[in-house]
C-alpha cells in the first residue's frame, strides 16, 4: 500500500468526494485508511458512573484506501505514485505528472 501515516490525500468517490485530509492511521491488511474529517459517525456512549451522562461522540471511520489519491504539493493535485529504488536500497515515492518525489 503506497499510503502512510501523516499524508495528505483528496478522496476521489464516495460521500466526502472532493477533500483533502491527513491520514491517521493505516490499516494495510484490511486495505483501510483513517483520514482527519472525512467519513464522519456518531456513536452513543453509555454512563459509566452513577450521576453522569450519557453523550454522543463523534469519530472519523475507516474508508477503503482504493477511494484515495496522494496528494502532490508541486504539482497541486491528486496524483498516482510509483516507487524509484534508490542506490542505498531505499524506496522513493515519486509522482507519475511531475517526477518529484512525495
């Protein structure tokens, strides 16, 4: 999966089509990605302790990572990547439009 941790990316189908978000977490075996604002649900909490309330709490739930493109900063727009493997065996991922890397 060519997605990690603290990337911003723009989803590209589903309810939240159009915005840009950083990415909180990653679940690569289930193909998932948790990204900051989008796919918003509520949940309703129950009282733990006598004499509190109960309360709604909003989270962000994990889209399918296929919904979600890179987002390139030089170029300003959602792009594909591929990787370049590097001479000290590191892999770099590149932008397919202007070749920099992401």
């Amino acid at each position: 999966m060519k997605i990690n941790k603290n990337d911003i990316v723009k989803i590209i189908s589903g309810k939240d089509k159009g915005k840009k978000g950083k990415v909180l977490q990653v679940f690569p075996k289930q193909k998932r990605v948790v990204v900051e604002g989008i796919n918003m649900m509520t949940k309703s909490v129950r009282p733990k302790k006598m004499g509190e309330k109960g309360q709604i709490v909003q989270y962000n739930a994990p889209i399918n990572a296929t919904n979600v493109l890179l987002f390139c900063s030089k170029c300003n727009k959602a792009v594909r990547t591929s990787y370049l493997i590097a001479k000290d065996k590191k892999k770099d991922r590149i932008c397919r439009k202007c070749k920099q890397t992401v």
